[in-house]
C-alpha cells in the first residue's frame, strides 16, 4: 500500500490542518459501482461522515445490471463470482446466503467458457451441419494446450517472437495451424473444418477479455491477470444483491443519482489563491452562503482549504479535500482531456491510451418451447468459409458474423427456454445501434442456418445489454493492448498530485475501478478489492487524526 510522506514539522499539512480545526475531511466519491460503494462503505465504517458518492445514471451497480426476468434473474453486465479462496465478492455472497440456491450446474471449476456447463456444445456450421463431439474433442485438447503455452510468456519470463507480433491472437492461430497442418492423420476436410474451428474459438476468447480480436491482446502480458482458486459461481438472485448488501449500510443521503460530472478542478487552491485573494480586497463584506455546495468555488474564500473542486453538469460545484474517480477506463479514453483541470500527467495519459477496452454484449433469446436437444448446452458458430482468413474484419451489414454462440441457460425450472448470445467488439457496437425487431429476426435467421432446421420460430421476448453505447461506461472492462503492460495499470491508479510536497495537499485525485487493479483487472473482486484501496489511503493517511480524536481524555 503506497503511503504519503508528510513532513512532521510542517505548519500547512492536511493532518495538522485537520487536527487544528476539527474537520471532517470531505470526500468525493465519483461513480456508484463496486469499486466506488466499497470505497464509500469502508470509508463510512471507519469514522469518515462527510462522504458524497456521485452516481452519473438513475441507480447504483455500474456494470453490475441484474434484469428480474419472471422467477429468474438475467444479467446484462457482470455474471460471475470468478473463484472462491480470497475473493471478496465470493465471501460476501456466501456469508450473507446469496449462494444458497446456486446448483452444480451453476458451478464451474475449469476455466469457464462464457455459460457452458453441463452437457454437451454443439458446434454447427453454416452449412447446417454438426460438427462430430470427437473432433469437437479433439481440436479443443490442440487449442488448450497453445492456451497454455500463451500463459508462459510472463509466468517464465519467456521471450516472444517477432513473428508473433507480440499478439495472442497471432501467436494461437499460427502454432495451432501448424499443428493442424502437420497432422498425418487428418483429411483436407477434416484440417479445414478444426482451422474454422479456431476462428470461432478466437472469437469467444475475444468476448471473455473483451476485445475487438485476440489479435490486440499482448503475449508478453496475457499471462499476468491472476486467476483466483476455487470453482466459479452464478448468484442465482442477481449479482445486483452484492450491489445492495454494499449500498445497504450507506445512508441514501450519501449517494446522488443523476449526477454527472463535468470536470475534477485539483490543485484549486494554489491556482485560484490570487485570485479569491483580490477578490476579497473588493468586497470583504460579502456574506457567503455557509454551505459546501452550490456556489462557485471563487465566489467563497474558505474555498481555499478544500484543494479539490468537482464540477458537476447541472452546474453545481462540490468543494473536496478528496475525490475517488471509478470511472471506466472506456469514460477515462473519451473524456480525461475535458475531466481533469489542470490535465492529467503524461504517464496517466499514456496508460489510459495504451490500455485496451472493448464492448462484449449479451443477446438474450425467450421461448415458448426449447428448439434443441435436452443434452445441448449451446450452440456455436462455425463459419467454414473463414477457415483460411488472418483476420476477421467484417463489413458494417455482417455484424452478425461475431455472434460467437448462443449458450443455453440452467436450469429451465428458473429461466424457462432461454439462450444468451454474445458478440463483442466493433461488431457489437453495431448490434447496438439496430433495434430488438432487426436483431431478433437476424438471431433467428442465423439459428436457423447453423442448425439446419428452417422452422424455428421467432424469440417471444429479446433482451440485450447496451455497454458501448452508453455513455457513462463506454465498454465492458479493460484488457492488457499490444504495447501496453501491468504497470499501465499501476500508472492508472497512482493518486494525484505525485509530489511529496507539503505545498499540495496529497492524495487529491485517487483512482479506482477494475482497470487500475494488476492482477485483478476486468474483475468485479478487482473494482471492489480497488474500492477498498483507494479508501484504505485516506485512512492511513488521517490515522493520526483518528486516533487522536478517539484516545481524547474525558473532561
């Protein structure tokens, strides 16, 4: 946990400011999600009041967004509790019976693949033919094990290739295609249908790390996001109730909805100094109002202890001797620039640029009656005709071509006939722009083709998550880009300002949410274990403080 020094005989330190004048440090929570109501709650637990979360949508949750859907819960953001030994979220959902209900089937040990569970996938191609389960079998054994040697480049300190271009996605097509190649035993046929095999494969590996292709995924840092023990859990009442047992103990008064921000000044004191200065020299008699909000910050000189001064949309300012910012790195790459005045330093701007996110959306199809086999678990996409093709960029009106499958949702007792597509990527911002009835009719037409079976009806109901698109998160969650590394993200999450220096205030602008945790990124325990960071900082750093109120003899 980095610290901050703060000079022990300093006359303007924050801590002996606050020790000084009795006052409750302000601090301003930006964005209602996991990593920002972990930060809120430890802060609240741990003697901090004068705490503001700012949540820009109409509720909490961020990419936590649980749909109730008749007796089930469908989730249009975050699933999975990924692990159990250490997880945050896994322990929270535990200890408070949220995991009751959950079946084997809605648990996974190996390394899960989008909803696939029990039974058996069923690959078809756009023939309308059923690839056979063996070779089906077979090719994933070839594909796993490339898997694995992608995860070597960083555990063993194993060097890349230039041939790769330091992309998973280059690196897995060329080793399995060779592989497949040099297979004595396999027909033309056979080798052409296992190389369409890997196009899809790619693709639903894109959807799990939420990228435009495997191919801008970098080798050399793939094997860095830490995976936690244990089996992999759906929470059969929403992932939302970890949202509320989060919010349940913050007073609503904390929380605005609705509240976008429209720029974090930092470093305000030392800029408007002067001039609050003259300002007073003019008009010493104004009486200003006594509250922290509401009035532009030049127009109060008391203005000048709180360093931080959050301008929201609807024009009002928030005075702060801290802000936490969860907002996305999708949010961060579209408006750092307009955010923060004075601008970021270079090497945050640099992180944010080099980190990847991209959009992976759920398709979510009902039905009256189930059109596959009870053994089916879902159906995937083999399109034969991109067998031999480097990259699989598609034309706006082929969108649908990244839908990388339907998986089937378990058990039909809760979610009656139910199939979740998934597609991601520029694709998938595309998809987002049609609406239900063009995407509902172009799904079935696709489950139509690959099945072979031309009578399957229309959905009766079509549900679909918009992350891209909206803009209060622009994106699923972050991955490791070609060219950037683990300390991008460190970089992301360093607080603002840099210098130790007495003359800035420390710990202004602190930085939250998945895409600043290393190990954990694209994780809900990585927002929330980042949450509980940010607020553990202003704790260590006011401990002082709070000791020194609480160890107070009594008169």
């Amino acid at each position: 946990m980095q610290s901050c020094e703060i000079s022990s005989d300093s006359t303007d330190d924050p801590l002996s400011s606050g020790l000084r004048t009795h006052r409750q440090p302000r601090i301003v929570v930006i964005g209602a999600g996991l990593a920002g109501l972990a930060a809120a709650k430890i802060l609240l637990d741990n003697g901090f009041t004068d705490v503001t979360v700012l949540e820009a949508s109409d509720h909490v949750g961020g990419r936590v967004q649980s749909v109730q859907h008749g007796k089930a819960t469908l989730e249009l953001g975050a699933t999975w509790i990924h692990g159990a030994n250490g997880n945050p979220v896994y322990h929270l959902a535990e200890d408070n019976r949220l995991l009751e209900h959950t079946r084997e089937d809605e648990r996974s040990v190996e390394r899960i693949s989008l909803y696939t569970k029990n039974g058996v996938a069923h690959y078809q191609t756009n023939c309308g033919r059923r690839i056979p389960k063996d070779l089906v079998e077979e090719f994933s054994d070839l594909y796993n094990e490339v898997y694995e040697l992608t995860q070597e480049f960083f555990q063993n300190g194993k060097p890349v290739c230039a041939e790769s271009q330091n992309s998973v996605g280059v690196f897995t097509r060329d080793v399995v295609r060779k592989r497949i190649m040099l297979d004595p035993d396999d027909s033309e046929s056979t080798k052409k249908l296992k190389l369409s095999m890997l196009q899809q494969y790619l693709k639903v590996e894109s959807c799990e790390s939420s990228s435009p292709s495997m191919d801008e995924v970098s080798l050399s840092e793939f094997g860095e996001w830490t995976e936690i023990p244990g089996a992999h859990y759906v929470i059969p009442g929403g992932f939302m109730k970890v949202i509320e047992l989060l919010a349940q103990d913050i007073p609503s008064r904390t929380i605005s909805l609705g509240k976008p921000v429209r720029c974090i000044h930092w470093n305000y004191s030392a800029q408007q100094q002067e001039k609050v200065s003259k300002g007073n020299d003019t008009d010493g008699g104004n009486n200003h109002n006594d509250c922290n909000y509401g009035c532009r910050p030049e127009e109060d000189p008391r203005s000048l202890g709180h360093p931080v001064h959050v301008e929201c949309e609807d024009e009002e300012w928030i005075r702060a001797d801290h802000v936490i910012v969860t907002a996305s790195l999708g949010v961060l790459k579209k408006s750092h620039e307009a955010m923060f005045s004075p601008s970021l330093p270079e090497d945050k701007v640099l992180a944010i640029e080099k980190l990847g996110i991209s959009t992976t959306d759920k398709i979510f199809l009902e039905y009256a009656e189930p059109f596959w086999s009870p053994e089916c678990n879902s159906i995937q996409f083999v399109w034969e005709d991109e067998a031999q093709l480097e990259q699989l960029v598609y034309p706006e009106e082929l969108w649908y071509k990244k839908i990388c499958s339907f998986d089937v949702l378990y058990p039909p007792e809760r979610y009656g006939y139910m199939l979740s597509g998934w597609i991601c990527g520029q694709e998938a911002l595309l998809m987002e722009r049609c609406d239900d009835e063009t995407v509902a009719e172009t799904c079935t037409e696709l489950l139509r083709r690959f099945t072979g079976n031309p009578n399957i009806p229309k959905p009766r109901r079509i549900l679909r998550s918009s992350w891209g698109s909206n803009p209060y998160i622009r994106g699923s969650y972050s991955f490791t880009r070609v060219g950037s590394n683990g300390g991008d993200f460190e970089r992301l999450a360093m607080p603002l300002p840099y210098a130790k220096s007495t003359k800035a205030p420390p710990l202004q602008v602190l930085f939250a949410g998945e895409a600043t945790h290393r190990k954990y990124y694209s994780t809900t325990h990585g927002a929330l274990l980042s949450g509980q960071r940010e607020a553990t900082r202003l704790i260590e750093m006011y401990q002082d403080l709070h000791t020194a109120e609480t160890t107070k003899p009594n008169k």
